[in-house]
C-alpha cells in the first residue's frame, strides 16, 4: 500500500522515544513534519531522523492534504485542542494518554470524533501490551471465575516529573500522579474486565510532598529537564480511593512521591477460582489451587515492543477501518471515572456517576 504520511506534533520526550522510532520501523509510513513550539526542538527531530519538515504551527500542518494522520505528543491542556482541529481538517489522530485534562474536553474529542468519522485513538499503550492482553485471555475466558475485587498500586518514593514545569501546573496538565501515571493502571482494569461502566467514586488526592519544592529530596527523575523550581507545583503527589462498577469494585492507592522507601507498581485481580498479579510493564502470576494445595505459575510468552504494536495497529486501523481497543469510546470511560475522583477529592464527598 502507499506511504501513510504521518506528522508528530510535540517534539518531546515521549515523541522521541516512542513514537517517531516505531514509525520509521514502519515500512508503510514517511514522516512530513516535525512540528514542536519550540524551534529548536523540531530542528533536532529533523536532523537526528533525516526526514521531513521543521514547523512551529501545527495549523501548517493540518493545513496539508498529504498529511493523513498526526501523533499528539504535546502537554495535555493541548489534547483536545488539536485533536479536534485535526479531525475536523480531515486528519486520523493518535493523541498521547491521557485524552484531556478533564471528562468535559475528552468528551468534545468523542464528539468530534462521532462527527467526522476520522479515527481517534488514544496512547493507552497496554492495550497493545502482549502480558495483558493474555490476562484480559484468561479473565475473559472464565479461568479466574468472577473477578469481584481488583487492587491497584502505583507508589514510588520520590519520583515527581519535572518539578515545578507542566507536569505539576495543574492548568496545563490537569492533575498529578493519578492523571500521568493512574490512567495506565486504571485503563488495563478496565480493558481487562472488557469497560464496565462506574457507578459510585470516592477518592482523596493529596498534594503534599512536592510543594516545598527548593527542599525537595530526591535522588533523580525523568522530565529533569523541564524543572523550574520558580514554577508551579499544585498537583496531587498521593491518591487514594474506591470505585464500584457494574462489574467488579476497585481500590487504588497511588504516589509520585510518599515517604516509604519501597516503589509498587502492580494491579491484583481477585476471583472466585483464581487471582493474579500483573506486574506494570511485566509478566503475572496467576495463583489458584489444585491436587487439594495451593498452586502459582508465571505463564511465559513472546514479548513484543508494545509501542511498535501500537503505532502499527494505528496506520493499519486507517486502512481497514476497524475499531481498535484505544479507541476515544473506551478511553473516555476512563476520563469520566478520573474526572469524579479528582471531583470527590475537592468534594469531600462520594461522587455517582
């Protein structure tokens, strides 16, 4: 098939070690534009992959009826922005996670999406992750039984991203911990456990450790260089809470930054015949019983880079037209659920949905 000409829009971290190296491993894809606020950002992006076009303004971009799909690897408060303006321009949109800072904008990008037909997937990478798509198998096919209760954890000790910069203004990014890194852990549960809808939230962010931000102590972090300790910090770092859904209740505790010393980063699922734990980004381990004992097996498989799966699955879906699991409609379940935890946390109240 010919060339899908693709433009990433944001030249940033998650850009350049995700999805501009998957797509030039895509024989079916040529990269046009670069495209970043900052000159110099897309001037490096041109210079280091010997392709494409150098832009500031992503409407340059858009504005091109070569251009059939972009990446959005921009801060959040820019999601839903641009996706919209790409769909209604014509353009099939893989935005990073999460879809938007709040419920109200990634819900603007399912509607647009309904309306122009284009598609819109959402960078919920472990969709394309093999470790949990054999879980979601197993859960799917009976092998646990009923999953009545199901415990996420995301804790580091001090792990906050570039301190005082996007990640931690609320206004650009929408949130802190629970919104950067509770989307992924949220999102697998849900795909494992095929969406159910929530019904009741109640949840408690905290922002605590990383307001003092000239005493702050750690020892090293990622987005170390957009740190601007004369900026903003006024995110959660630690959150906490319950959801009933229609299908199997949840509770969650998750920290950028907490002062206990051991880092946790699993989901368990707990059913009638069995229960496993899925490490984040790793294996499981099923545990169950057999012979009149207690049984645990780690299944082995082969491992594929879940990033490659994704951005390929994205320009074959352009092609076909099938409806991948990323899709906005299965994303913005998830921004509802987050929204009515941060709206529970500032509430002090339960929230139903």
């Amino acid at each position: 098939m010919s060339k899908v000409k693709v433009a990433i829009i944001g030249c940033g971290t998650i850009a350049n070690n995700a999805h501009i190296p998957a797509y030039m491993a895509n024989p079916n894809v040529e990269i046009k534009y670069f495209c970043d606020i900052l000159p110099e950002k897309a001037k490096q992006a041109v210079e280091k992959y010997n392709c494409g076009i150098a832009v500031t303004d992503y409407k340059e971009v858009i504005a091109d009826p070569e251009v059939e799909a972009v990446s959005i690897c921009t801060p959040n408060k820019m999601h839903s922005i641009i996706a919209i303006d790409c769909l209604k321009a014509g353009k099939n949109v893989l935005c990073e996670k999460p879809a938007a800072r709040i419920y109200s904008e990634a819900k603007a990008m399912q509607d647009a999406q309904h309306e122009t037909g284009k598609v819109l997937n959402i960078g919920v990478v472990n969709r394309f992750n093999p470790a949990v798509n054999k879980l979601r198998e197993m859960i799917q096919r009976g092998d646990f039984g009923e999953i009545y209760h199901i415990y996420i954890s995301f804790r580091s000790q001090r792990s906050i991203p570039g301190l005082g910069g996007a990640f931690t203004t609320k206004e650009i990014a929408g949130g802190g911990v629970l919104i950067d890194w509770g989307v992924h852990y949220l999102d697998i549960v849900m795909y494992c456990m095929d969406d159910p809808l929530p019904k009741t939230v109640s949840a408690k962010a905290f922002s605590k450790l990383g307001v003092d931000m000239p005493n702050y102590v750690y020892e090293g972090m990622w987005a170390e260089n957009t740190k601007d300790l004369n900026g903003t910090y006024n995110v959660d770092d630690f959150v906490t809470g319950f959801v009933r859904t229609e299908g199997p209740t949840l509770t969650f505790n998750g920290a950028w930054a907490q002062n206990i010393g051991v880092n946790e980063a699993y989901i368990d699922f707990i059913g009638t015949k069995a229960g496993a734990r899925l490490n984040y980004g790793g294996d499981f381990t099923v545990y169950t019983t057999a012979c009149g004992g207690l049984v645990s097996t780690k299944p082995k498989f082969p491992q594929k880079a879940m990033f490659q799966e994704e951005i390929d699955a994205f320009i074959r879906c352009i092609k076909t037209g099938e409806k991948l699991p990323s899709h906005i409609d299965k994303a913005v379940i998830t921004s509802k659920m987050m929204q009515a935890m941060y709206d529970s946390s500032e509430q002090d109240r339960e929230i139903v949905l």
